[in-house]
C-alpha cells in the first residue's frame, strides 16, 4: 500500500501525524517505509530524533539527488538504529521495521517534471511496494512538483494494481478547511492534476480521506471564562456546517488528532513512556493508533467517503 500525505497550507500536523502512524503500524508487525517528499524541508529525521539527518542527509545520497539521477539509490536508515531517542530505539515488535528515505539537505522544490524524474520516481516505489506492507510518502505542502510526481509516478503501468491511498490533512479552523477543500476540488488541485496525468477522477476521489489534527475539545471549559466557552461552541459549529457544506463532514473524515501539548514545541513520535510519564495525552496516542487501524483495514476505509 503506498499512503500519500497532502496537505494546502503548512502547520497541518501531516508530518507529524504521518511519522507517529508509521510507527504504531510498525508496532503492529507491519514493515513500513517512509519517504521524505517535503523537498525543500525534509525534516522527518528530526520527528525520528535522528539529529544528524534533522534537516536532511549531507552526502547528496537522499530522495532529492535521486531523482536528480544524482546518486543511484537512495538511502534508507533503520529509525530504530537511527534514533538518538533510547526508547525510541528499544519500542519495537518482532516483526515490525520502519525505515526512512530521508531528503537532501540544501535540497528545494523542482521546478519541473520530465520523464526520467517520473521513471525513477515509479521504480522507488514500485520496489517500496514490493518490499513493504505501508509505504508514507510525505509530500510537501500545497499544489507543489511533489504531488504532481506522485500522481504521474502512480499512473504508470508498474503501479496499476498497487493500492493507493491519499491522506488530506488540515486543522480545525476556517482556513485550514477551505484550502483543504480546495487542494482537491480546485484548479490544479489533487484531482485536477490527477486528471491530466490520466487518473479518472472519481476513482481517484474515492481513493481520498482527510484527517483533521489540532482538533479542540469544546467540551472541557476549565479555566476558561463563560464567554470563551459561548465564543468557542459557536465557532465548533460554524466549522462543522463549513465542512459539511465542502463535502468534509463526518461521512469523509478517516480520523481526528486532538490539540497535544507535547507537540507544541517539539514534532516527535510519541511513545507509551511519554504517557506514562503524563507528559502526553493517552487520547493522542489512542487517535494516532486508529487512524493506523482505518488506514489499513479495508472494510473500515470503505465506510468512509468523499463527498463529491
């Protein structure tokens, strides 16, 4: 299964969110594969606290400088191996791998596409669905080279028969929800672009999810003054009738990541300690382990739909 992670806007939680899902699915016992196509900002070392590729690799062995055709394969590290995080390294099940392709640092988005990018493209993961139960690829955010590679990569008759899945992430304010909207449904959006490189556009719709993040909790009024509470409600239900209105209500949503005080000031995986230690919220955790679930499990994915 390749999963692709999209996102409109910046600050989505995609990456973090994406990181934190392929490892509760490695803790599963699936082999899973995580590739850096935030170009010009391949931070998931620093989410795996693999400090010396926090920013992307150094030796232009990375996914940008492959294709480049800059190096013949691209590197892959073992997070577990990798980590500086001792827990990190030790939290894993018997069968379960998780592996990075990490970006270049100094690397930046393309500015166009040509047919060898997309043959190489197609052969990583061509080998990546062979060789893994779930591969992530982390695109970068809004309508960049990045996505445009993904759906041409997917389209070519290597792939005709891989499982595709995209993951359309956004926060729970009123920005987040129209660019959201409009990363799918615009001109030059995910189906506009899809279209072009030859993908029907209902099936590709209906290989799309969204995953909200940063979600509130309207319920819990503690500390806050009885017009903030008023305020915060009324603003919940705006969101909600907008999203309705956009085809992202209840029916399309794979899954909901509350507001986690952990990643406020550090994007990291987060792991059974750190709830123990009452550092992080359980509630996360449980919301990231099954989103990992509806991911994977088919039955589960098909009860969710898009609204055209």
């Amino acid at each position: 299964m390749l999963v692709f992670s999209a996102s409109d806007k910046g600050g989505t939680g995609r990456s973090v969110t994406s990181c934190n899902v392929a490892y509760w699915l490695s803790m599963k016992g699936q082999k899973v594969a995580y590739l850096d196509f935030d170009f010009g900002s391949p931070t998931a070392g620093g989410t795996f606290e693999i400090s010396r590729i926090d920013n992307g690799v150094r030796d232009n062995t990375g996914l940008h400088a492959y294709l480049l055709d800059e190096n013949g394969t691209p590197a892959r590290l073992s997070v577990r191996s990798e980590t500086d995080r001792t827990e990190l390294s030790r939290s894993r099940h018997p069968s379960g791998r998780l592996v990075l392709f990490p970006g270049d640092l100094g690397g930046s988005e393309f500015t166009k596409l040509d047919p060898q990018m997309i043959e190489r493209c197609t052969n990583l993961f061509v080998t990546c669905e062979q060789e893994f139960d779930v591969t992530f690829v982390d695109l970068s955010a809004g309508r960049s080279i990045a996505l445009a590679l993904a759906l041409a990569a997917t389209k070519q008759v290597q792939l005709s028969r891989a499982v595709c899945r995209w993951l359309i992430f956004h926060r729970w304010t009123r920005q987040h929800i129209a660019a959201a909207r409009g990363l799918v449904h615009d001109d030059h959006g995910v189906l506009d672009t899809g279209e072009a490189w030859g993908h029907d556009r209902i099936e590709l719709l209906n290989t799309l999810r969204f995953v909200r993040t940063a979600v509130p909790e309207v319920n819990v009024t503690a500390g806050l003054r009885p017009a903030q509470a008023a305020w915060l409600q009324e603003q919940h239900n705006t969101l909600t009738r907008a999203a309705n209105r956009h085809g992202m209500g209840e029916s399309g949503i794979l899954g909901k990541i509350p507001v986690e005080p952990m990643l406020q000031c550090r994007e990291q995986v987060i792991l059974d300690v750190d709830v123990a230690a009452h550092v992080a919220n359980a509630e996360t955790v449980a919301a990231f382990r099954e989103l990992a679930e509806k991911l994977t499990n088919n039955a589960v994915w098909e009860q969710v739909e898009v609204r055209r």
